[in-house]
C-alpha cells in the first residue's frame, strides 16, 4: 500500500491483503541497502495466517520515495511515528540485520507500543570494515556484489533455491541495485555509528526471539548470541547452514520459528 | 567458500546439493505430475505463492528447477524458466508481456520460426512487428512506436551470421522504456552474457549447445530482473492488479523477479509450454560440459575457417571472426572467446553444387539441427528457412546458395577429409553443367 508521512510517498508491502490496524500487526525492517523485498517468503505468509503484516520500505528505499535516513535512532523515530500515524496501538516489530538496531532502539523506547520482538541474524552493533564504507561510496556494484556474496551461506552460493527457477545471487544483487544510490552508503555509515545497541536492548523488557544463521559472516553468530544474552527476555534459534540472508535462504525455518514465538506469546 | 562460484563450477553444480535422506549425487529425476501436500495450508501456500516449492508439473518441478536455477547462475540472472522448446520460450514470453494491440521491433536476420511467429502467426492475435535490419540502430529506435512492448532479436542472427550491438541497442530499449529480448541460442552464456551489457530476457533453445547432444529438446526463458517494470504504464499485468491471487501486484511483491513470477503464474500456468523432467536431467547432463565442449566448438571453428578461405571449390565463406564480416571489430569485443559455431558458405556452382555437397558428405549430417556434438550440414534455403517469403530471405540475408555447418567435436582432420569428399562432388557437379 501506499501511505503519506513527513512529506515522503512510503510503499508499504502488506502480503497481499487489506491491511487494518485492528488485529495482531507484524511490523517487519529490512537491513542496509535493502527494501520491502528481503520478506517476500514472510510477508505473503503471516499475512495469510491472520496477522496484519507492514514491511516498509525505508526512505530512499524500494518503491518509498524520500532520502535515506542517517541514523539508526531516527529509523526507530521513523518507524514509530508510522505506527503512530496508521494509528496502531501495539506491533511485533521483526527486524533483519540493521533492522535488528532499529527493532533494538524502537522496543527499547516504546514499551507500551511494541509488544515483542524477533531479530533476525542481528547483533548489538554491526561496525563496517572501511573497505566496504569506501566501496558503497565509490563503487557502488561492488560493494553491492561484496555483500550478496559474503550474505548467503552454502545453499545461497549453489543457488538452490526453494523458489523454483531463482538464484538467490542474481536477487540480491538486483534487488540492492534498484535502490537510491545513496541508500546503502547511508546505511552503512548509519550501523557503523550506532552505539547504544546494549544499553537499549538491557532495557527491553517484551518477550525476543533471536533467529540466527550458523554460517552468518556479516553479523557471526557468536555476536547474534551476545545480543541474545543482553536481552531480558531472550530467546535464540540458530540455523545450520545458513547465512545472513536466511529470511530468503531458509524461510521455512524462520517462519516456522516466528509463528511459534508469536503463538507462545499470544498465551503468555 | 571464499568468493562465487566460477562458470565451469556452477555448470556442474549450480541448483542441485544432494539431498539428506538419499544423497544423490546425479541430479534425480522427478518423473512425476504432482506433490503430496503437507495439508490443505500447505497446499493454498503454494498456489498463493507464499511459500517456495512445487504443486504441479506444468508449473515447476525438482528437476527442472535444477536446469533453471543453473541457467540463472551461469547468465548472471534472477530467475529462470524452461520450457518444452526455445519456441515456446519465445511465444510464451511474448504472450506474457503482450495483449492484443501492443507492437514489437524485432530483428530482421531471424531464425525461419521466430520470423514466421511474429510475422504470421501473432498478427492474427492483434500483436505486429515490425523488422529492422539489426545492424542499422537508427532504424530500430524509429521503428519503436507508443506501443511498443520489446525489442527482439538474435545476437548472432540465424543463419546469416549478423551481430547485434547489445550494448547500444539496451540504450535505445532504455530510452523507450521497453525491455530488450535476444534469442542467445547461438552464443551461450560461455561466448557472452547479455544481461551485463544491458539485456533485459534471454531465450535459448537448449536443445542445442547447451544440451549439446542432440537428444532432447528445451527452451527456456531467463529473467535479467534489470527492467523496472513498474517506471510507465505500459505493463500493467507486471505492475498493477493482476487477476489471480487477489489482485497480486508482481512488480511490488517479487521486484526484480517480478517477470518471472507473472510467467510461471499466467505463462506456464494458463498455456502449459512445460519441459519434461526427463528431458531436463538430459539437458544437465550436457550443461556438464558446455565449457568444454564450446572451447573445442571454436578450436574446430577456426581451424575450418582457415581450411575454407581460399579453398578453390568455395566461392564465399562467412563468419563474424573473418575481417570481411561486417560485424567483425563488434565481435572481437563482446565476444573475445569467439562468435559461434555456425559458418555459412557457398559453393562455386552455386544451389546444385551445394546440393551435391550436402548428399556427399558421410560424416557429417544432414539435418535440421545445430549446437550438436556432430558435424550437421544443411541448405538453409529449402529447410529451415523455407516457410518464410522470398522478401524476407533477400532482407534475412540469405542466398540461394548458402550452405550452413554447425561444427562438430570430432578430430578436425577427419571433419576436413568429409568435407574434400562433398567438394569432390560438387566439382564433379559443376563440370557436368558445363
């Protein structure tokens, strides 16, 4: 769907149903340089099953229009303000990656308003080594291909696909080519600075799932688990096999995960 | 693993990791119709196309996937789909992207069929082309009209041998907001991969290189997913409410496979252009190879280009790797490892020295096919291009007198004595004429 906020045409992918602020809404947040497309296997999925699924695109992102935003505080703001502007009174926000700090910072301010949290293959801090800041700054493709590479684990790399006929590579680098030029810099140069991620998350009190990847070597699963560990509430699912990109590369696994948490804390 | 997987890796690999419970290292062959569900979630997940997998063989299948998602790999692209041949690759892309009114700016130096589909057949379901010749870039960008859909052609026409200017003719689909559409049969993703240089959907026929065996017949249609469908209104189907699967948008659900997704749902479904499994697993079996196959295709191409040029039995040779071909300098660049296996040539004595040639060959064969592992011989002009008018020959860039080899993987030396054996014939031909 399409929605005004500040100013900024937002495109907002809602699994292919009506969306309405009335039932359990499942708010999910794409990592760097990426959009709405990373939750294709998921936003179909919880959509059919009954929740009211949002997975917008960010500023500068996707089909959104705008400038990507510079901060991993002021996507949280971004995102509770478009909560507040569909006037919904409480989400699950599920974030991939730098979605992860964004899910972290927004959970961590809004108690009342975001009820629970899944983080997918993230961690408390996500520094970017300068090679790849200089890459998305000057040769934007190769920073692209970089990190789709380094992204997928083996099964992403041998291109087998539970979609039949697609190569996860080709998506990805696609996909990440599509946006605003500037979307993946920004990004980037926005997880690099963030530094509030283990304070907020010692603050978020609401039930987490973590869904992290064996083969992560963007966000390793042994920062995946201290994000788990910093967490009140939280809980961890580790894929083998997987690498970073697992929404894409394993979505059974991690919709299955998901709605068993989202289920278990329905009763909790 | 430190980095993607190179050419001749994916070619034995890409798609397939031997599953768990068997562990198979062939890929397997799924000779079946259907998909037991799970349950009846299951089984609406997948026709919803929330979930990845397989309800149907008309519209996917284990094996085939292999073979798709290998062509995917080896073009650089999003997604691919077989299909049942490159023909039906081809009309069911067109049927895809086209509704009744729309227009196409297609080659005019085209394969019999492909020219016949355009020109003949899609008309009667109100879609036109017109045809320009490949190489005038002008004539293309004026011959695109507001309802202009794609542009079509082969980057190495069939049998005439013309380049097309991928990179320059992208620009011109670029500008006109249309995706660029090449049959790349005869190039393979070995020689060049066109979505790098700005191709939008690739067509092969796989029956030929990239089976190389001669066994089985294939097409597939592979989706670059660098068309941004949803930039005017001019795909609707893509990028608006589409009648299946309440009004799924393909363009804001699936991005950059977004073609595909409407080809699988609407193009599979609907027309059924399937390939079957078995003739997929035939087809891996020779995409095993295509790496070396094809160096050896261009060792045999170079060495018969040598042996023909300034044979005396030959009156004119044609290849885009001779400095005469026209596209000879535009080869070079896009395509360094060579312009193909296909030469066209013609006989001092012109059709029926061309004839007796064609009957005295015994090596090499006489039939309707190229890209095979065997030397194939044939007259283009009373086969497969014998549907298509006589204007159209003159504007394909055929003679009456064209003879057009596919070059085999056989040792040079005895290709070179079956050819002397056709030459011999045909001088004979020509002194009984005189």
């Amino acid at each position: 769907m399409k929605h005004q906020l500040f100013d900024t045409n937002v495109h907002i992918a809602t699994g292919g149903r009506t969306f309405s602020n009335e039932g359990q809404v499942l708010v999910f947040i794409h990592g760097s340089g990426q959009s709405h497309l990373t939750w294709i296997l998921q936003s179909r999925y919880f959509a059919y099953r009954g929740y009211q699924v949002l997975a917008p695109d960010l500023p500068g992102h996707g089909l959104s229009g705008g400038t990507p935003l510079e901060s991993i505080e002021s996507m949280a703001d971004w995102i509770i303000a478009l909560l507040d502007s569909l006037e919904i009174k409480t989400a699950c926000l599920v974030g991939h990656s730098q979605g992860c700090l964004v899910t972290i910072e927004a959970a961590a301010r809004h108690p009342n308003l975001i009820a629970r949290v899944g983080l997918i293959a993230g961690a408390l801090a996500i520094p970017v080594n300068d090679h790849l800041l200089s890459l998305s700054d000057k040769a934007l493709s190769k920073a692209i291909q970089a990190m789709i590479s380094w992204g997928h684990g083996p099964m992403g790399h041998m291109h087998d696909n539970t979609q039949p006929g697609h190569s996860f590579l080709g998506f990805g680098n696609q996909l990440m080519a599509a946006n605003n030029q500037n979307a993946l810099k920004n990004d980037l140069i926005a997880c690099n600075k963030y530094k509030n991620g283990k304070r907020a998350a010692s603050k978020i009190q609401q039930p987490a799932l973590c869904i992290l990847a064996e083969k992560d070597k963007m966000t390793p699963l042994k920062f995946g688990q201290q994000m788990a560990d910093a967490l009140i509430r939280g809980q961890v699912t580790t894929i083998e096999s997987a690498g970073h990109m697992l929404p894409a590369e394993f979505p059974a696994e991690v919709n299955t995960a998901l709605r068993n948490f989202l289920n278990k804390t329905d009763k909790s | 693993m430190s980095g993607d997987y190179k050419f001749d890796t994916l070619s034995l690999h890409a798609g397939h990791v031997p599953d768990e419970r068997h562990g198979s290292r062939a890929v397997p062959i799924h000779q079946t119709t259907s998909y037991v569900f799970k349950d009846t979630e299951h089984a609406a997940a997948l026709y919803n196309q929330e979930l990845g997998g397989h309800l149907y063989t008309r519209i996917s299948n284990p094996t085939i996937a292999v073979l798709e998602q290998r062509i995917a790999a080896l073009e650089g692209a999003v997604a691919a789909t077989a299909t049942a041949s490159g023909m039906a690759a081809l009309a069911t892309a067109v049927l895809v992207l086209c509704s009744q009114g729309d227009h196409i700016v297609a080659s005019s130096r085209m394969y019999g069929a492909n020219i016949n589909l355009l020109e003949n057949t899609l008309p009667r379901f109100g879609i036109t082309t017109s045809f320009v010749d490949p190489n005038d870039l002008a004539g293309i960008e004026n011959a695109i009209q507001t309802n202009t859909k794609i542009i079509f052609g082969e980057v190495i026409g069939n049998p005439g041998l013309d380049i097309m200017d991928v990179e320059a003719i992208a620009k011109i689909a670029v500008s006109a907001g249309i995706p660029l559409m090449l049959d790349c049969t005869f190039n393979t993703p070995w020689l060049l991969k066109p979505i790098e240089l700005g191709a939008n959907l690739i067509i092969h026929s796989l029956t030929k290189w990239i089976g190389g065996h001669g066994v089985a017949i294939g097409g597939v249609v592979v989706d670059g997913g660098n068309f941004d469908w949803g930039q005017n209104d001019k795909f609707l189907t893509i990028a608006g409410p589409h009648y299946a699967m309440d009004g799924i948008n393909f363009y804001e659900e699936f991005g950059p496979a977004a073609f595909t997704a409407k080809f699988r749902a609407e193009g599979m479904y609907n027309f059924g252009p399937s390939l079957s499994p078995t003739n997929a697993f035939h087809i891996l079996q020779g995409m095993e190879t295509l790496s070396l196959r094809m160096k050896c295709h261009m060792d045999n191409t170079a060495k018969m280009l040598k042996f023909l040029v300034g044979h005396d039995a030959v009156a004119w040779v044609r290849h885009p790797s001779l400095p005469d071909h026209p596209g000879h300098e535009l080869a070079k660049r896009m395509m360094p490892r060579g312009a193909g296996s296909i030469i066209v040539f013609g006989l001092k004595g012109g059709r029926d020295a061309g004839r007796a040639f064609i009957e005295s060959v015994e090596l090499s064969s006489h039939l309707a096919n190229v890209g095979d592992a065997k030397t194939l011989v044939i007259h283009p002009a009373s086969t497969t291009h014998s549907h298509i008018s006589a204007e159209a020959m003159v504007e394909g860039g055929l003679s009456d007198d064209m003879i057009r080899i596919s070059i085999g993987l056989e040792d040079f030396t005895d290709i070179k004595a079956d050819f002397e054996l056709g030459f011999q014939a045909a001088a004979k031909k020509l002194k009984l004429k005189e």
